[in-house]
C-alpha cells in the first residue's frame, strides 16, 4: 500500500518533471489494462508513451492553426463533395498530405461561392494536423507584406523566413489587380518556394487572366510555369454555394466565370 503510494507519488513528480502531466491520467488506466490482458513492460511503456505523444501532436496541431491566420475554421470533413463531384478523388487523394513532403503545390479555380476558399483552409488544416506550420492570407494582403519587407530592405530575409513555413496559401487572386511590383515581389514568393516548399493559391480566373491581374503577361507566365511544373490544378464549377437554397440561380455573368479555366 505504502509502496504503491510512493509510486504515486515519483509518477507524479516525474511526470511534472517531464512536463507530460497526460502521462498520469492514463498511466494507472492502463496498467489495469496491462495486468488484466498480460502485455509485456514493454506494451505497457509504449501505450502510455503513445497517448502522450497523441495528445502534444493534437495540441501541436491546434497550436499551428491558431497561429496560420484561417479566419473562419473550415474542414474537408464539412464540404459536401456532393455539390463538386468532380472534385472529390483529387481532394481524397490530397488529404494524406504527400503533396507537402513533395512540395507540390495545389491551385483551386472557379466562380465566386463553390468552395475555393473553403479547401484551401480545409486543406491547410489538414497540414497543421500533418505537423506543418502554415499560413494563410489573402493575395492583396500578401503583397502589403512582401511590399513592406521589401521596402524595408528585408525581402530576402522575409522570402527566407516563410521558407520554413510548410505550406503558404493565397488566396483570391484575381479579385483586386496588382501594381506592377506586386508582379514581381509574388514572383519572387513564387521562386523561393519553387521546389522546396507547397503553395496553395485560388483564384476566380482561369490562368489566362492571369497576366491582367499581374499587370505583366511575362512575369506572370513565368510565375505560372514555376506553380503548375508540381501542381494539382483543382476547378470547381457551378453556381455558388452561398446563394443555395436562396431562389437565385446565377451571379452576373462575367467573362471570368464561365468556367471555361484550363488547366
Ligand atoms: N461544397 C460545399 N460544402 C459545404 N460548404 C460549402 C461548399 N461550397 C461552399 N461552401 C460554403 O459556402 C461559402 C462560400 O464558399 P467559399 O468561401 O469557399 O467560396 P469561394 O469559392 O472561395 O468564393 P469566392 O470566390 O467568392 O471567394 C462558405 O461558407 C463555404 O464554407
Ligand atoms: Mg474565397
């Protein structure tokens, strides 16, 4: 008795010690376990290991998402595939996060309301589980952040920082145009992950509308060969998904949404 307190005791402090206090919430749950189904030590050691090891990786990933800039939390779980048949063995394929390890990158086309936005957050979630830090912002504000760090003499040091970030995603392209130098500093963005890390990018535009938005048809070709050279071009079509069930069938027709995008 006094013995199994003592135990009790060492387990606590050493856990704290260790700062993995998870480890005592299952450590006895498990040894009854252990002693009722006959594992070994070792079995035992792995299964309370494991837990611990779960829970950071869960609390690791939730700690990633918060810092990635997601704005509203959206998970492929909540897509309904049933509106973008099309799409689904491509995302099926994706969720396993091997584009990642690959640095390939994923472009997400289509008109406004058919869920770009919503897998390009359900997919960089997935990242974060995966163990990758990511971040997400719109393409008007990631040009206010390159230009200043470019402005301020940094661009290098910025390209090099978001280096270490697993997965970037930008998003609406194509929704405001850009100045000529935003051109070039998304270009740069473009090359420095070319091939070392994954981009997610969408964009209600088909490629070819691409070099108006950019304001320069030779740097933005040459963007576009380095994004899609890796790349799972992913277009969605239909009307939105924001105006279903509304008893509005289709938003102003414009010649960028005729999903007519080539990939
Ligand atoms: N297939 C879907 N299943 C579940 N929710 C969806 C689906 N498609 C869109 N939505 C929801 O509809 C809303 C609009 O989708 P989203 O923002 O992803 O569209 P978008 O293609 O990015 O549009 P925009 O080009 O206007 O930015 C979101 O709330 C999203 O969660
Ligand atoms: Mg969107």
């Amino acid at each position: 008795m006094t013995s199994s307190t003592d135990s009790a005791k060492q387990l606590r402090y050493l856990a704290g010690a260790l700062k993995a206090p998870r480890i005592l919430d299952v450590a006895d749950r498990l040894a009854d376990q252990a002693r009722d189904q006959g594992w070994s030590f070792e079995d035992y050691l792995a299964a309370v290991l494991e837990r611990e090891v779960a829970a950071r990786n869960a609390s690791g990933a939730e700690i990633r998402i918060r810092a990635a800039g997601f704005g509203t939390r959206k998970t492929l779980e909540d897509f309904d595939y049933d509106a973008q048949p099309a799409i689904r063995n491509q995302i099926a394929a994706l969720t396993g996060g091997g584009f990642l390890t690959e640095a390939r990158n994923i472009v997400l086309l289509g008109p406004p309301g058919t869920g770009k936005t919503h897998l390009a957050i359900g997919l960089g979630i997935q990242a974060c589980r995966h163990g990758y830090r990511v971040l997400f912002a719109t393409a008007t504000d990631w040009v206010t952040r390159l230009s200043d760090a470019h402005r301020q003499g940094r661009l290098p040091a910025e390209l090099a920082k978001l280096r270490r970030y697993g997965l970037i995603i930008i998003d609406e392209v194509g929704y405001l145009p850009f100045e000529q130098d935003a051109a070039n500093l998304f270009f740069q963005l473009v090359s420095s992950r070319y091939e070392h890390a994954s981009l997610i990018l969408t964009s209600n535009l088909p490629f070819s509308g691409w070099g108006g938005v950019f304001g320069d048809q030779v740097v933005a070709a040459a963007m576009i060969d380095r994004i899609v050279h890796h790349a799972d071009v992913l277009t969605l079509k239909g009307a939105s998904y924001r105006l279903r069930n509304r008893g509005i069938d289709t938003l102003p027709s414009i010649r960028t949404t005729t999903g007519d995008n080539e990939n």
